[in-house]
C-alpha cells in the first residue's frame, strides 16, 4: 500500500467513478468542486461538494457533500470527509452537511469530527424531482460539522 494522497480531479472524473463504484447512487448533475483520493496511481475514492440540495439549508455559506465514493480502501472515506471540510473552509463556507442512509452507522464521519443531526429528509424524491431512481427507499440521516474555530 502506497501513502494515500488527495488529488484535485474534474467533475467528469468523479462522475465516472461514481457511475462505476457508488453502491445506490448515480452522479449528481453539478458541483462546486471534487477531490479524488489516489493510492499511488491508483485512483480509489472521490467526494463531490456543491449547494445543499434543501433549499431551506442553502444559505450560501453551508456546503454540502453530495456524494462520497470509494472503492473500499481502508481510511478513504475519512481522509475525503477531512479533505472536503479543509476546501470548504478555504473557500468560506462555515458549515459542512451529508446525510446517510440510517441502515449505514457513520463511523467515517464520527471519526471526521461530524454531529448526527437525526432523521432528514424522505425515502425518495416526491413530484418533479422524481426520476424514478433505483435508490433505496430508506429514511436518511443528516449529518453537519462547523467548520469555524474548526
């Protein structure tokens, strides 16, 4: 095992490692910036960072980690998480927000310094939004870190 290393990488990039590694998502459709995680050369995990997806958190000044995909390399998940809250910091953002689904227990992000917010959101997309994705229909939990002082 080589030391892991964060990389920047284009959204294409993440895209495609998304579509190709992500257990029940497909990519999102824009970002405000990605980071990959390399194991030598060997590309092993990215983390996609845009707007809240709920309007009511999207205040300009909270990103959120829209999708994070690793290949299962031990320590990626964390190692992006740590990278994501360090970019966002940097470009000003004072809080950072991602939501699980309640089956998966978020050691990753408990040991990234993130606070369970609790229960958010639906099992799926309701009216326009609705795409008829094959995502699971399970409750989600939303996760934050305060990235002030941080």
């Amino acid at each position: 095992m080589h030391d892991l290393e964060i990389r920047p990488i284009t959204f294409r990039q993440a895209s495609d490692f998304i579509n190709q590694y992500h257990r029940h998502h497909k990519a999102t459709v824009g970002h405000k910036f990605s980071v990959g995680l390399y194991d030598g050369e060997k590309f092993v995990g990215c983390a996609v960072c845009g707007r809240p997806v709920s309007r009511y958190l999207d205040d300009g000044l909270t990103c959120e980690i829209n999708r994070l995909c690793t290949d299962g390399t031990i320590n990626a998940c964390s190692m992006l998480y740590g990278a994501c809250c360090r970019i966002a910091k940097d470009m000003g953002y004072r809080k950072i927000i991602t939501y699980i689904l309640q089956s998966e227990n978020g050691a990753s992000l408990k040991a990234s310094n993130f606070v369970c917010d609790g229960e958010a959101g639906g099992t799926h997309w309701t009216g326009k939004r609705n795409k008829n994705q094959n995502i699971p229909h399970e409750m989600k939990t939303r996760w934050h870190r305060d990235l002030i002082g941080a």
